[in-house]
C-alpha cells in the first residue's frame, strides 16, 4: 500500500498519521513534544517519531513511505524547508526539511522527500480537500485558538503570499487605538475574540482567574448578562474581521474552526447574522464549522507530502 508520512508538531503534543493516495488515514498515532526538556530534545522527538511512523508503515505495508510532510507553527520559509522561528518551540533557522529527509533516508542513503508546511496552512488545506470546503474553489479557514490565524484557500491550495504570511486575519486591526497585541500592533482581532481573549474577559467579568472561554460560553447558554456581553464583544469583532476579508477576497466559504469554534451554535448563529448586517455590496459567505478537528493539520502535512511527489489525491469519500 502506498502511504507518506503526516506530521502535526504542536506546541505540547504531536499528532501524525500515515497517509493514503485517497487521503483515508491507514494509522494514527500520537506522543508529547517534550518541550519541556528544551528546544535539542524537541527536534529530537520529532526524528524520532517520523523514524518509528517509517518503521509502522514497513511493517504494516511491506514498503517504504514514499515522502513525508511536516505541519509546524511560527515563521517558515517553505521554499528551503527551514523553520525559521517558534517561540513556543524555541528554534531558529531550524532546516527541518534537511534533518527529516536524511534521518527517513532509503537503504540507498537518498534523502526522503519532505514537505514542510505552516500548521494552520496545513489544517486549511485538509478543511479544503477532505472536510468543510470539499467542491469549494475560494474559501477563509479561521482558526480560533489561543491566538487566531487563518488560510486562504484557492482552487484545492492555500495561498501563503509573496512572503509567506498570507491568512493572518488575526492581525487585522478592528480596534484602532485597542488592546496591545503580541506582534506589536493594538487592536488585533486575536486580542478580541480568539479564545485566550475571551477568557481574559470573562476571568474579568466574573474575578475568576480560572474561568475560561467554555465556561463564557456555557454561561452565554445558561442566559448570564454579563457572558452575553462578552460574547457579543467578541462576536463583533470577529464579524468585523470576516467582512473586511470578504470585501478583499471574496471567498464563498468562511470555514471556523479551533477551540472555541467547539461552542457550536451559541457562537455560529449570533455570528452569522453579524456578518450579515454589517454587508452592504458584498456577497454573503456561507459560514460554516470545520469538520476535521485537531487531526486538520497532520492531514494537511500528508496532503502536502502526496503534493511533493506530485500527485494530487482525490477527495476521500
């Protein structure tokens, strides 16, 4: 059976699968990045874990995975196959593709072939051929975590820009003059309704520390004031980021995902209709729940490893 490797290294865990040419999922396994034990161990594990996904396939299959792709976070450059930086991982011009490619190497010493990919470009492309935007030529995958980032999708492939940074809709600024923002600008859409600012502003509202985004949200179900504010806040704004990136992209889709996409209706439904009040020319997107969950990005990793050998595979059914 032919398969590559996919590859999804996050900030506290990994998840990776071996990856048919249908894009069916032929083994799924996971383990802890251990970044704990410091940036060396780190890279470490990820060697490893593709080592040991390369000896499952040989032993399940009979041969070796054709390539391998590999979803991580922060600034990429795609091109050479070097992590630039994480500083949740805390490398720097890491050549990643480099260093997988020689330790999956055949038994004649060449290098496999490696993908290398940003995760949440990764998590879209997977949204776009095998979940929410399967038959969708233009979409927006936004994804609502502790930060919010985003991917362009455009005829079965994500559009990263000239310099990589395509999607970032959580650095559009809906609040001039609002909350600093880590990359150094105030007002960001990621300080105002990714879920990490959710929380803060329901950990506010209640003198709860430890209260949290589904705890906002749990409240908002239950009729509490006070959370439905914070949800409208944060509902607002991000209404406001889709349809700045409607009138410049005019996707069809807008396809939400991560943590506090969870939420299900409570945040779709009012979300929705904010969007739809604040068009005036624009076409309305369909505003839809990712389907994939949190495997999008090692899919995407797998996708991109069938892309290097230059086979695109079909939508799975």
């Amino acid at each position: 059976m032919k398969h590559v490797i996919a590859l999804d290294v996050g900030g506290t865990g990994m998840k990776a699968a071996l990856l048919a040419q249908d894009g069916s999922v032929l083994f799924e396994a996971r383990r802890p990045t251990g970044r704990e034990h410091g940036t060396d161990a780190v890279v470490t594990a990820i060697l490893d874990f593709a080592a040991d996904l390369a000896d499952e396939g040989r032993s399940r299959f009979g041969s070796d995975p054709l390539a391998a792709g590999v979803a991580v976070p922060g600034t990429l450059d795609e091109k050479n196959g070097i992590a630039v930086f994480s500083a949740n991982l805390g490398w720097r011009d890491l050549p990643l593709r480099k260093l997988l490619g020689e330790r999956l190497a055949g038994a004649d010493g060449a290098p496999m072939p490696v993908a290398l990919g940003h995760d949440v470009r990764s998590g879209g492309l997977a949204e776009g051929r095998l979940g929410a935007g399967r038959g969708v030529d233009r979409f927006l995958f936004i994804a609502l975590g502790t930060g919010i980032a985003g991917a362009i999708g455009i005829g079965g492939r994500i559009e990263a820009g000239a310099h990589g940074y395509g999607g970032e809709i959580g650095h559009v600024v809906v609040r001039p003059g609002g909350p600093a923002c880590g990359c150094g600008a105030r007002g960001c859409l990621e300080t105002l309704a990714s879920a990490s600012a959710v929380s803060r502003a329901w950990a506010e509202a209640t003198g709860d520390p430890q209260a949290d985004a589904a705890a906002c949200a749990d409240a908002v179900d239950r009729g509490d004031e006070r959370a439905a504010e914070v949800w409208r806040r944060a509902i607002d704004a991000l209404a406001d980021g889709i349809v700045l990136a409607q009138s410049l992209l005019d996707p069809s889709t807008v396809i939400v995902g991560g943590g506090l996409a969870e939420a299900g209706d409570t945040l779709f439904t009012p979300l929705r209709a904010a969007v739809t009040e604040r068009l005036t020319f624009q076409m309305p997107p369909l505003v839809v729940p990712a389907m994939l969950k949190d495997t999008a990005a090692s899919l995407g990793a797998g996708l991109l490893a069938w892309d290097l050998l230059s086979v695109t595979p079909p939508a799975r059914a």
